[in-house]
C-alpha cells in the first residue's frame, strides 16, 4: 500500500450498541438504539458527505452490526460501512459468505472492524483470542481470494470450494481495519490486516505507536494504514465547545460511570487501562493536551477522550494528526445526530475526505463475475 496518501476518510459512529445520550450516564429514552434512531443518523452522515460509518458490536445493549449494515444498504447512497466482527461467532466459511454478500448488496462499499475480545458467555486466554482471529482472517482472505479454502489449524480444518463466497472488492477483498495494543495484536495487524486503529493519546505517545506498527508491517514486507477512534465537540468559540464538554458531565454519578464502563466486554483490556491513564495524567480539567478533553471516559468504556474547540482549533488537530500519518478517522459525539450534522457544517468541508477502499485499489470497476454478481456495473 502507498502511505502517501492525499487527504483523509471521515467517518462517523452508528450508536448502534446503546451509548447515544445528551447527557453521559443519564439515559433518555429519545436516543434508545433503536431502528428508528440509528439509522436517521447514517442517512445523516451519508447526506452531508462522511466517507465511512462504524457499525460496532456488543451483545448486552446492541443491535446486530450486519442485519443492520444489510437494511441501511439500499436506504444509504455513498457512505461505506465498517463492520464489527467477533472473531469466532459466526464459522469463517459463514462469515466469509455472509460478509461477500453484504460487500456485493454494497457495491463495495463494506470494510471490516476485527474484533478479538471474548465471545458472549466465554472467556479465553488473549493469546488463544487472538490465535482464533489469526486463524478467521487467514480463511477469509482464502475465501475472498483462492479458488478454495484450504486450512487446517488449531481451531479450524478446512476444506471446500470457495466459489459461493467471493467478495465484490478485488486485490485482498474488504479492507480489514483492527485495534489492539497488545504485542499479539500488533502483530497480527502488521501481518494481515490494512489500517490500524489507535484511540486518543498524547501526539508522542500516537507516533511511537506508529512507528512501532511500520517497523512490525515492514517485518513482513507490508505497510499499514493508521486510523485515529475519537469524539469531537466543535462549537464557534472554544468557550462555547469547552461548555459543552462541562455539560455532558453535568449529570453523571461517578459510580454509575464506573458501572457503565465495566458492563463493556472490553472494559478489562489494555487499551481501555490505557484511556484510564491518559485521563489520569489529565489536568483538573480533563485536559490531556490542547483540545484533547478525556472527560468522556468517566462515563464509558473504549474511546474515552474527544478533540474539543472551535472549527479552526479541532481542524488544525486533524490535520496534524494527518501530518503524522493518520489517515482514517471515526469520529462520533453525543448525541450522535447534533454533533455529526455541526462537524459537518464546521469542519468537514474543509477536509479532502477519500474512500480508502477506492484510493488502495479494491473497489472494481466491473462487477466481478462470480455467483453474487456477473459482469457489468449498473
């Protein structure tokens, strides 16, 4: 892959796992995950021009990211979606058929998010997860990729034509984009996958992880793409954003906060220790660095900090993160529909936002003639 990449692909976040609010730690029933809700904002964010929408996956409090990825396809005209997959939850030659159906339903508009964390009701070992996520991705690529699926490993033993289940997006299939900060998740990212995705830290801190990640991809003669997970608030004054940031707060019991961060099955991982000592290493207000605000993370689990301030401020922060080779950025804020539609008048048309799957080479011209489509594009 080309790491000279011009401009950047904005995304926006389906709340699709119940974390929507207009106050952290305050539920409403207006921002329920409901159908009705999560879809307004990804006709949303496909209307004002997002590249990219994360679909996540949690068994407690969400919907299913691929039933509803697979209804908001023909409802949605340019946005692409990014898919939450659990390794292990679905048999790979399932997945693999599953995911090559969205991808031609989508016309290549589907990337996928890897996910290694435990499975509903199960715990394993993260050496053994992500063993089980090696073993799921290098199916796919068969599957995607060769004229059959031939493997035989710890988890799996395969055998059989791989006809029924080739992806529309050529040269690799759907790009693969995967977060983790543990030695075995590195390098599994350095190995197979195309975009690594980081959660807010310090600028040092963000750069010693991509460096680390270019010296592990070139180890197998691959380069890696970064992504940056993050919320924003972005308001005409940074007086006005900083506010804002105080009010999302204003309602939080410190100990609900705590409850709703540890429903999450990641709540115990490395990156969420990580946002932990990020805020902790925060001024009295939250602050980890200019415009970086991580008072977020009082009241959930994963992405816990969000750049704040006004239109100028939070777009020079994005374009030094471009400067340091962030070229994917999921952004989400709550509630979810007023902060997608102020992004978008604030900052968005500033930025030359890309499809990344178009600017690497995987979404083709023609219809691939395979059994979910044959031959000419419409």
């Amino acid at each position: 892959m080309n790491r000279n990449i011009d401009g950047a692909e904005i995304s926006w976040f389906a709340p699709i796992c119940d974390g929507d609010d207009q106050f952290l730690g305050a539920r409403d029933p207006e921002f329920k995950s409901s159908w009705e809700n999560t879809s307004q904002i990804v006709k949303t964010a496909d209307k004002l021009g997002y590249s990219n929408v994360l679909c996540p996956s949690s068994y407690q409090v969400g919907q299913d990211p691929l039933a509803f990825i697979s209804a908001m396809a023909p409802i949605t005209e340019k946005i692409n979606f990014l898919a939450a997959i659990r390794c292990g939850e679905i048999h790979p030659p399932m997945l693999a058929r599953t995911l090559a159906t969205l991808d031609h339903i989508l016309k290549g508009r589907l990337t996928i998010n890897i996910i290694s964390s435990d499975l509903p009701g199960t715990e394993l070992a993260s050496s053994e997860r992500y063993a089980r996520s090696r073993e799921v991705i290098q199916i796919l690529k068969q599957a995607w990729t060769k004229d059959e699926i031939d493997f035989k490993g710890k988890f799996y033993d395969l055998n059989l034509s791989s006809r029924p289940v080739k992806s529309y997006q050529q040269n690799g299939g759907p790009l693969l984009y995967f977060g983790g900060y543990s030695p075995a998740g590195v390098e599994l990212c350095a190995e197979f996958c195309d975009v690594y995705l980081m959660w807010p830290d310090t600028q040092e801190k963000l750069q010693g992880l991509i460096s680390t990640m270019r010296s592990k991809a070139a180890n197998y003669n691959r380069t890696v793409q970064f992504g940056l997970r993050v919320h924003v608030i972005v308001r005409e004054t940074e007086q006005e954003a900083k506010a804002y940031a105080n009010s999302l707060l204003s309602k939080l019991d410190l100990e609900l906060g705590e409850n709703i961060k540890n429903r999450a099955q990641d709540s115990k991982s490395l990156g969420v220790s990580m946002q932990s000592n990020l805020r902790d290493a925060s001024d009295e207000n939250y602050y980890a660095e200019p415009y970086l605000w991580t008072g977020i993370g009082l009241a959930r689990s994963g992405c816990g900090a969000a750049i704040v301030g006004n239109p100028d401020q939070v777009y020079n922060k994005l374009k030094s993160y471009m400067e340091m080779g962030i070229h994917a950025f999921i952004l989400s804020g709550y509630p979810h529909q007023q902060e997608c539609e102020l992004f978008a008048k604030y900052v968005l048309p500033r930025l030359k936002n890309i499809h990344l799957p178009e600017v690497l080479g995987r979404v083709p011209k023609t219809i691939p003639n395979t059994p979910l489509g044959n031959g000419s594009r419409a």
